[in-house]
C-alpha cells in the first residue's frame, strides 16, 4: 500500500463516426489535468494538419500487421479499409502513473477491450439524430461524398451497440456531454476501490 499509485481509469469513448467523440475529448482534456488521451496508430492517410504522433501514429500496413503479431496493441479494427489500434504499453504506463487514459475508438475496437476483462469504464456518445450525425460529417468537410454515405450506413449499426456500454452521453451540447463525463468520472472514483487507499490512511491514522 503506502506510496502506491492509484491506476487511472481506462475509458473507452466510442460512437458513430461525426458524433463528436474527438470535440467531446478534446474538451474534456482541456478540463482535467489527470485525462490523457491515447494515441492510436493507423493506416489512413492524414488529412490535412494532422500531425504525426500528436493525432495518430500514420504507419503503413506491413508494419500495422507485424505490430499486430507482436500483441502491440490493447485492441484494433479495421473500419472502412483502413486499420486503426490502440498501442498497448503508452496506455498502460499512463495508466500506472494514475491519470486516466481515454480510447476514443469505433465500436468494434470497442468490443475486444470490454470483452478482455479489463477494468473499463465504457461510454457510448450518441447523438440526437441521423440527420444531425449528417449535418455534423458533412459540415467537418473531411471526407468525400463515398465516404460520409459509407459511415453513416455504418452508424446505424453503430447505435444498435449502445447497449453494451455501461453510459450513453448524448452529444447534444458539447459543453453539456463534457459535464455528463466529468460526472461519470467522479461518481467512478467513489467506488471503494479507488477510496481504499484513502480510507486505509485514515484509519492508519488513529
Ligand atoms: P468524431 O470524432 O466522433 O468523428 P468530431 O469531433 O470530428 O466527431 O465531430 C464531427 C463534427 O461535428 C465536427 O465538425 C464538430 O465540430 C461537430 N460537432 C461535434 N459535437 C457537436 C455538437 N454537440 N453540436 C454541433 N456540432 C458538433
Ligand atoms: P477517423 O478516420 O475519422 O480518424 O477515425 C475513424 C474511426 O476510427 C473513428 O470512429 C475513431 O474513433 C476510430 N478510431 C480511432 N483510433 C482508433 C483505435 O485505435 N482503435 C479503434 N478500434 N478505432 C479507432
């Protein structure tokens, strides 16, 4: 016990494509200093001012696959054609240094880490229609007309998997999604497992 490190909490974020995942963390991270984000390694092309390391890690698929044999990766899927995962060992030093360490990841990725067994907390960020979900794709401005039809055809499955998760946010306002994780947040780190360290001290104390 003693000097021991509470672990971060692992958050899986996940949700349709132009839902608001990245503008939701984004925001969340600017909030809260223990929150990182992790930062996943791809094969898609970067679109214009992504940076390499700061918004994916751009790899090509020879090396995405040899990572894959390697077990490099907490969880990885491929989404319309391209591969995206999770690196495994930056989230897990993150997670040992106490801050808490968010995925934001489609929902199959999603899947594998909720069917791990690992201790998550897992949100699906909805949002309040399909044709808000279009208006948000087609007003981000990054993809072509193929794309947008062939994520929104993929979002309504998507939403199907809403279920598995243990919160749905809606992403209506942004500024109100960020104060719904920041409540989940909190309410996780009542749960005694997280207050034990604290608790142990106090009554050491006596
Ligand atoms: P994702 O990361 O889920 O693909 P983005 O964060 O890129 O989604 O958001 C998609 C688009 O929707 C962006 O143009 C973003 O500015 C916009 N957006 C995000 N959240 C909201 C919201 N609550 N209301 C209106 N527009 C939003
Ligand atoms: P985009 O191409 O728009 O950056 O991402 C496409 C989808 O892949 C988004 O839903 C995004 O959240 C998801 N994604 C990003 N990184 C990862 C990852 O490491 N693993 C998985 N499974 N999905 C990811």
């Amino acid at each position: 016990m003693g000097n021991e490190q509470t672990r971060g909490l692992l958050i899986v974020l996940s949700g349709p494509s132009g839902t608001g995942k990245g503008t939701v963390v984004r925001a969340l991270l600017d909030k809260r200093a223990d929150t990182v984000l992790s930062v996943s390694a791809t094969t898609r092309a970067p679109r214009e001012g992504e940076i390499d390391g700061v918004h994916y890690h751009f790899i090509d698929q020879k090396t995405f696959l040899r990572l894959i044999e390697e077990n490099a990766f907490l969880e990885y899927a491929e989404y319309n054609g391209n591969f995206y995962g999770t690196p495994k060992a930056a989230a897990e030093a993150q997670l040992r240094a106490g801050r808490n360490v968010v995925l934001e990841i489609e929902v199959q990725g999603a899947g594998q880490v909720m069917n791990s067994g690992a201790d998550i907390l897992s949100i699906f960020l909805a949002v309040p229609s399909m044709e808000e979900l279009e208006r948000r794709l087609r007003g981000r401005g990054t993809e072509d007309e193929a794309t947008i039809r062939s994520r929104l055809a993929l979002a309504k499955e998507e939403m199907k998997q809403a279920f598995r998760y243990q919160y749905v946010v809606m992403n209506d306002v942004v500024e109100d999604a960020v104060m719904r994780i920041e409540t989940i947040i909190k309410t996780e780190n009542m749960r005694y497992p997280r207050m034990e360290k604290t608790i142990m001290e106090v009554i050491e104390s006596c």
